[in-house]
C-alpha cells in the first residue's frame, strides 16, 4: 500500500472538543480512501487553553486532563478522547502522527528576574542594550498538575530568550544564563541568528532541560502510541538537538519513529539540504520547494511552464527524505505565510503529489472536509473565508492506492502538459496521467507491452470514450483543459 498522510486539522479548525470526536468517526472513511497516517495537531495544554491552536504549549504533560488555562480540555478535546481516537484509527490500520513543539513555552506560571540583553529583532547578533536586569514570566510549575508525571520545574535557566519584560517595550531579550554564550548555533544567518522565534524560547544546551524533553517523548509515546512525529519550527532549534532526541526516543521506544521537520525555505532547496545534512538525514522534511512551484503556477496558469515544476525541489533532489504538501495551516488564506495554491490548479497538484513515486503526500484538511471560518486580513479587515474540497480528491486517493505502482515513464515535453505513466508491480494494475495547465489536449503514452490490446477508462470521469492500447502497449491519452485526467485498465 502507498503511504498517504493527512493533516487533519487546519488554523481555525473548530474547537468545543469536537476535533477528536471527528477524528475517531471519520477513520473507516480515511481508512476507505488509503490514508495510512493522521497527523495531529499539538495535544497538550497550551497557555491560551481551550482556544489555543496548540503552538503555544504551557505544559506538555497535560493532554486534556488537568484544570489549568481556564478549563480541563484542549481546544480539540479532552486526554480521553485523544487516546479513544488513537485507539479507534489504529484499529483501522491507520498510524498517528504527534506534532511536537520543543522550540518554546507560553503562559508561564510565575515572573523571575534575571539579567538580559536586548537585541535587534532584524539581527538578533547586535546587542541594542548593556546587561540588565528583567522581569518576565519564566517560572513553570503546573500547579493544576502538581508534579503527576513529572516534577521538574521550568526557570529562566530553561530558556536563551523572551519577549516580553515587565515594564519594557516589546523587544527579544537574550538571556543570561550557565548553559551557553549568546543564541544556540542556526545553520541559515537569517536575521543574525534565528534562535529565537516566539514566547520563552527553549535553551537546548540546558542538560536538564534536554533530559526532560528525552524523558517525556517516551511519555508521550506510551500514552497514544504514535508511530511518527511532524516537528515543529526546526529551522529555530539545533539540529544536534533533534537529532539527540529522535535518537533517544527511538532508542527508548524501540521503534523507528518517523519524523518530519518544518523547516520552512520556500524556494532555497540548498538550505533544506544543509538542514538534512546536519541532521545526518534523521528526519524528513516538508517540501516547501515544490510547494512554492505549485503556488506559483497556480497563480500563472496556462503561462506558467509546467515542465519545471519540480525543479530546485526535496522531491527532485532527495525524494526519499520528501514530504510532500499542496498547503498547510500556514499557507491557508489570512495565515502569516499565506501562499495558497489557487483552487482550479489543486486537482493537478494532487495528481502530482499522490500519482508520481517520489515523495511522501500529505493532504491538508480543508481539501478533504472543506472549511469556513472569518479572520482579519493584514489590514485589520474582516474576511470570510470558504475552502471548497477538491474537486475528484477522493478518487485521486483511490487511484494512489489502486493504481500508482510500478516503473515511472515522464513525458514531460510540452510546458503546458505533463504525462506519465505507471506500469503497475505484478500486483496492482497501472495508470497513465496527463495534466494541463491550458488547452485540452492528449499525450501519446507508453502503458508497456504487457497492456497490449487492453481498454482504459478515465478514473475521474470526464470522458465516456475508452482508449485502446495498441499492439506495442501505447495509447493516446485525452485530458481536459486546465485539469487531469488519470486513466486505468477496465
């Protein structure tokens, strides 16, 4: 079977404990349509509570069970009904997908003083005060959980920065502490030093913080039984950090967790490569490359030349360590990345991500289930916002686990259609596909010898007409304008 992941939540996914509900009825559907993993999204206590997305996390141990930030569930719902839609998806052969936010912690129980320096925000390298001493809320003791599960206690000691200082401006303040000199190492120089992205940033060379954050993934592990991780904002933590980690929970559980990073490049595969290099390729990573190549096609329509789509991408360059994406909660409308791909290019998308060999697809929430929510746009303004599904997304899923096996032939000639073809394994039967990104048209295409004198029929169903393979296992394969077509054997 092709293994096809989904995120299964988006930013304003909608809370009142409902999301762990849907998770649990919706898995024989997921399960119908060959997805074999679900992401989650982040399950423990955050410190805006049951409002809370999840990127904010106050206390990584509280699942939903304690009364902390204002209520005992999490947006998504409650501890139990997190394992009960575990329990239910890997009864239906589907694996959980955990997203882990180590980079930072919010909503601190107690303020601390301590001594800072405040930095540039566009260079986090230049010092914009002398030493001095701050105030700020970097005491974490749970005093709804007590010390059930662990009793180790966060200090400023526990982080390398903060945004926020009693009495001061907002600014980023680098803190002073035993563990290190200035920001932990980056591999990119954005900004000077990316160290620090939000809240109270979490200080990795800490030996007590790291052997916490060791201790509760193999915690986390025995709750809900993840078989992968999706890691969050690693282009803001030292890949000697993660690669620490994945090492030692996979050790601690015994199993060869997946995992796969955020590190958020659009357009500069050499920095993704670098990020893979440093981690000595223990993780994968979203392949934000292609994702800006679907976005930007999506916008040029028929001008936009098709045959470069994977270009500088993951999935070109190391398709084995790729996870591929056509959006995300970050790039949806009214989101800080927004980059959505436009919704009449989003069936060849997926045609690309879950046809081809290479990569590893995840399909985002709202191109399943669609979604309606209202935020404010960059100008304060209120929008509404309606995602539709995907046009044929359930029987682009279909035909990645009936049919998108075997040897790959390209026929990529033409900049405003693509084509391939799959020969299938002596298992599973194959399938010719052929986009365009302008005029119908038809792609002359090599099934193999095998398929000689054979009728396909369009999967998605625009054409009535059949196509014969001839003699030499070719067939002419029609596609509509602007649009896909996947053919299969009768």
């Amino acid at each position: 079977m092709n293994a096809t992941m989904i995120q299964f939540f988006h930013w304003y996914s909608e809370g009142d404990s409902k999301l762990y509900d849907q998770v649990k009825s919706s898995a024989p559907y997921l399960k119908e349509l060959g997805i074999s993993a679900v992401w989650l999204p982040p399950a423990y206590k955050s410190s805006g509570g049951g409002f809370s997305v999840g990127y904010d996390p106050y206390d990584l141990f509280d699942l939903g069970e304690f009364d902390q930030k204002g209520g005992i569930n999490t947006k998504y719902g409650s501890k139990d009904q997190l394992l009960e839609a575990c329990k239910t998806l890997q009864e239906n052969g589907i694996s959980v997908i955990a997203d882990i936010v180590l980079n930072h912690k919010a909503g601190g129980d107690e303020k601390e003083k301590f001594h800072a320096v405040k930095v540039d925000p566009e260079n986090r390298q230049q010092n914009i005060s002398e030493p001095f001493e701050i105030e700020s809320y970097t005491k974490f003791t749970f005093p709804g959980r007590g010390e059930k599960y662990s009793d180790f206690k966060w200090n400023f000691q526990c982080f390398s920065g903060v945004d926020y200082a009693e009495g001061q401006d907002k600014g980023i303040f680098q803190i002073i502490n035993d563990h290190g000199d200035g920001w932990d190492e980056m591999i990119a120089g954005e900004k000077g030093n990316y160290d620090y992205l939000m809240y109270n940033d979490i200080e990795h060379r800490n030996p007590f913080v790291r052997e916490e954050l060791n201790n509760w993934g193999k915690w986390y592990h025995d709750q809900i039984h993840f078989a992968g991780v999706r890691l969050d904002a690693v282009k803001h933590q030292s890949p000697e950090f993660y690669q620490e980690w994945l090492y030692a929970l996979r050790a601690n559980t015994g199993e060869n967790i997946f995992a796969v990073g955020e590190y958020w490049a659009p357009g500069d595969l050499p920095l993704l490569q670098k990020y893979i290099d440093a981690t000595k390729g223990s993780m994968s990573l979203f392949d934000s490359s292609l994702h800006h190549n679907l976005h930007e096609a999506s916008l040029a329509g028929g001008d936009y030349d098709l045959r470069k789509i994977f270009d500088a991408t993951l999935t070109q360059s190391n398709p084995l360590l790729s996870v591929t994406l056509v959006d995300n909660h970050d790039t949806q409308p009214l989101q800080d990345l927004e980059a959505p791909v436009e919704k009449w290019f989003k069936p060849l998308a997926y045609a690309l991500i879950l046809l081809r060999q290479d990569g590893y697809p995840c399909v985002f929430y709202p191109d399943l289930f669609g979604a309606h929510y209202t935020d404010k746009d960059k100008e304060g303004n209120d929008q509404e916002i309606f995602l539709d599904k995907v046009e044929k997304i359930e029987e682009l899923l279909k035909a990645r686990q009936l049919f998108a096996y075997g040897t790959q032939r390209d026929y990529f000639e033409d900049p405003n259609s693509l084509g391939w073809t799959r020969e299938g394994d002596g298992y599973n039967k194959g399938c010719a596909v052929v986009l365009s990104n302008k005029d119908a048209t038809e792609k002359h295409m090599e099934m193999g010898p095998e398929y000689a004198g054979q009728t396909f029929y369009d999967y998605l169903g625009w054409f009535p007409e059949k196509v014969v393979i001839d003699e030499n296992g070719w067939g002419n394969f029609p596609v509509p304008a602007g649009n896909v077509s996947v053919w299969v054997p009768e």
